[in-house]
C-alpha cells in the first residue's frame, strides 16, 4: 500500500512591524518543485512581473509583375503572437498575484501600384482570433469586528474573431537630411475604405470569493 503525496504546494509570508517582511511560494509534483519564489518584501511593497514565453508567427510572400509599363506588387501573410505572463504584486495586507496568456493572429494582404518613388494601392487586414485570458488571485487582510482575510480567484476571457479594415494608401520617398538613408525618406498616407467588426466577447470566466477568520491570539506568520 502507497502513501505519499502526489501535489502539494506551500506559502509562508511573514511580515514584521519594524523589518522588512518575505514571502516563500513553493509547488512540488510528485516530489520534485515545480515552481520557487522567494522574495524579500520592502517596507513599502514589492511588484514584479516576468514573461514566461513570448514566440511571435510572421510569415510573408510577394511578387512583382508589369501590366504593360505598370508595375504592381503584391503581398499576403499572416502574423502573430503567443505570450504568457506571470505577476505579482504586495503591499502592507495585501497580495495580488495573476496568470495571464495571449494568443492572436491575423492575416493582411495588399496590391500596390510600385514604382522607383513612390506608390499606391489597398491593403485589407483580418483578425482571425485573439484570446486574452487572465487568472488573477489576490488576499487582503480586512478589519471589522476582527481581522479576517478576503479571498478571490478570477479569471476573465477577451475573445475578438473576424474584424478587420481595408484601406487604401499612397506613399512617396521624400527628400530628407538622413544621409544614412540616402537623402530619402518614406512618407506614407492612408484612409479607411471599409471596417468589419467582427465577434467580440468579453466577461469571467469564473469568479470565487471567501472569507477567512482570523483568530485573535493567531501568529503574525501565516503558513
């Protein structure tokens, strides 16, 4: 017969009155830590945030070709992100600590009339999907009666699909003192033709509160 722990995670934060205070977060899976903070906490808080992964998506094709003395471009790709942040916050009596990840991508394509100088054309884009999720947990310590500890765990969706714009645009290489640039600069000008909306969809996905007495003889250490 098997005893043991499959998962198990721990949070120590102590918080003196006349020193500065630390906080221990530690998430063991089948024996082995899968996740550490350890922090000293200042006087007047601590706040940090850390990027956990970041991998962009672009890709692009073009080619040129003439309609009689014309030449014309065209271009089409798609584009993308996928990120994941980690954050947390502290102040005196209070932690907020969130989980947040993005995922988009879009899609663009254009044709331009292109010559040595200058040009113009219509470029659309489309937004296929765009998910921004956040998991937030916070606990603040609250006085009434007596201290207790306010709870929460959030987490919140914003859900964008098929919005877009199609514009047409003129640009021009100009003459400018960059000599780096070879004395040329490239201005450009567009306005919209057209806009789509799309799908949009924003609100929580689940959203739990608690409340946690303190007992009046309990220790400043919480564990």
């Amino acid at each position: 017969m098997w005893e043991g722990n499959i998962a198990d995670a721990n949070a120590i934060a102590n918080s003196p009155s006349a020193e500065n205070g630390k906080i221990v977060v530690t998430a063991n899976v089948l024996g082995k830590t899968l996740f550490a903070f350890n922090q000293n906490i200042g006087k007047l808080g601590y706040k940090d945030e850390k990027t956990l992964f970041n991998t962009p998506i672009q890709y692009e094709a073009n080619t040129r070709f003439s309609i009689g003395p014309i030449p014309v471009r065209l271009a089409a790709g798609i584009r993308g992100n996928n990120v994941m942040k980690w954050g947390i916050e502290i102040v005196p009596l209070e932690l907020q600590t969130y989980l947040q990840h993005y995922a988009g991508i879009d899609a663009y394509a254009s044709a331009a009339v292109d010559v040595a100088v200058a040009g113009t054309g219509v470029t659309g884009r489309l937004l296929l999907i765009s998910a921004n999720t956040q998991i937030s947990a916070g606990a603040l310590v609250a006085f009434a009666d007596h201290p207790s500890i306010k709870l929460q765990l959030v987490g919140t969706t914003n859900l964008e699909a098929l919005n877009g714009d199609l514009r047409v645009f003129v640009y021009a290489y100009l003459p400018s003192w960059r000599f780096w640039r070879g004395f040329l600069e490239r201005k450009e000008w567009s306005t919209s033709l057209a806009s789509f909306k799309g799908y949009r969809y924003t609100g929580n996905i689940f959203s739990i509160r608690g409340n946690l007495k303190i007992p009046k003889n309990a220790p400043s250490k919480i564990e």
